[in-house]
C-alpha cells in the first residue's frame, strides 16, 4: 500500500479526482456530514482505480492521507488514466 496525501472539496458540484503538478485534489458531492463524504471519496478512489483504500489520517479534516493499494507510479497512473483528471 501506499500513503497518499490530498485535499479534498465536499459539496462539490461533481465527484472527481484532479492531479496538479504533485498535488491531488478529490472534489466529492456529499456534504462532510456523519462521515458521508469520506466514504465517497474511499467509493470514488475504488471506482477509478479498482483499488481498495482507507483513510488513515484527517478524518475530519479537508487534507487527508489514503492508504491505496499498489505502488506509487500504479496509483497515480490509474488516477490520472481518466479523462478530465488534470486540473489547470
């Protein structure tokens, strides 16, 4: 597994994942309500990467550091293989 650190949106108006330059951003629709918004970010990472996650600090924080399976290079490769992840 590896440690990745990202900042995380809630509320917003879409679920996406952004890479810029080495800065992760995951923008997620629920509201930080009774945990709500951290299991979709953990749904959202599963969904683009097949990979299985966990948040292991800033539960209730908006930067976050996830567990994901896989190495470094896998991860980042699957987070950014979809269409839209690069933010300008």
């Amino acid at each position: 597994m590896v440690d990745v650190k990202v900042k995380v949106k809630a509320g917003a108006k879409e679920d996406a994942i952004y890479i810029k330059d080495s800065d992760i951003y995951i923008h997620v629709k629920e509201k930080p309500e009774k945990g709500k918004a951290n299991k979709s970010i953990l749904k959202l990472i599963k969904k683009i990467t097949g990979k299985k996650a966990e948040i292991v600090h800033g539960i209730k924080s908006n930067e976050k550091i996830i567990h994901i399976e896989g190495d470094m290079d896998e991860v980042l490769y699957l987070l950014r293989r979809k269409k839209g992840n690069e933010k300008n």
